[in-house]
C-alpha cells in the first residue's frame, strides 16, 4: 500500500514538472487569453468553478484563484484569478505570477476589485505517455495548480503574497 501511495505522488508530481515544461516550451501567450468573467454567479455557459474565498494578507489584500472544477483531457480550462483591495489606501504596480503565466493588473483602489481570466489546455494521456514515460492509461490524479503569487507595492514598500492552490479533476 505504501509504494502504491509513493508510486501515485510520483506520477503527480512528474505530471505537474510536464505540464509546467508543455507551457514554458510554448510560443508566449499561445494558450493565454484574457477575457471577462461573469463576477454574479462565478460560472459561464454552465461550466461549474471553485469557490475559494482566497488568501488576505496583512495590508488587507486578498488574492483569489479559481478555476473550473473538471475539464476535459485535451481540452481548455479556465483559470480565474481576482485581487481585492480592502484596505485605505492604493497598491501600485500590482503583478501575479504562476508557472503557467503572468498577469500586471496596474493599480488597485480601496473597495476595488480586478480579475484576470485565461485558459490553459490539459494533456492528454497520449501526451503524458510521449513526455514523462507514463504507463497508466488513465490520467494520474487531479491537475494540481499552486494558485498564483501577487506583488505589489504600498508606500514604497514592495510587499508579496500568495493565493490559495486550485485542483481542476480531469475526465477522459
């Protein structure tokens, strides 16, 4: 049971270091778009999504990441990151970052919210099997995301934070 156990966090983490290399191989932005959310009802065209309540850090800014809670092996799944300034006065210079992208969201007010969505395409067992030497035919677990980090700068004081991680369950 415990080599089972070591054998499934293996193919894991080989799956997360493939699909980081699958992005960072690609032509910049060839997969990344940005695009409007529909902020009511966290959905679009019935897709279900997470509903992380994100990560405040201690200037009162909270980083949020979501994203669709199954896709789709080959297919395209959305990723939606938000940051919310709750505090008193303007953050500067606001940058997230995950392995997959990047985003600036400039400036962010007191009582302010800006969002971010893009998608990101989810291998294929085929592609695990050509890229890591995977022997299972079915795929390995959920995809696995760390959520994104933030900086920003307040009072001349660049300050950064991390938002929570995401899970995306694939289907064959």
């Amino acid at each position: 049971m415990k080599r089972y156990l070591i054998l499934i966090v293996i193919i894991v983490i080989i799956a997360i270091v493939g699909i980081s290399a699958v992005f960072l191989l690609q032509e910049p932005g060839k997969n990344i778009t940005n695009m409007t959310i529909n902020s009511t009802n966290n959905s679009t065209n019935g897709v279900e999504f997470t509903n992380h309540k994100g990560v405040t850090d201690e200037n009162n800014v909270t980083v949020t990441a979501n994203c669709q809670v199954s896709a789709l092996q080959g297919t395209d799944a959305v990723i939606i990151w938000t940051v919310t300034n709750n505090g008193k006065q303007t953050i500067k210079n606001v940058r997230g970052v995950d392995q997959i992208g990047s985003h600036n969201f400039g400036d962010i007010a007191p009582s302010e919210t800006k969002t971010y969505r893009f998608t990101t395409k989810i291998p294929t067992n085929q592609q695990l099997k050509a890229d890591f030497d995977v022997q299972s035919d079915s795929w390995p677990g959920p995809l696995w995301i760390g959520g994104f980090g933030l900086s920003y700068t307040l009072d001349g004081i660049t300050f950064s934070t991390n938002a929570n991680p995401m899970e995306i369950q694939v289907k064959v």
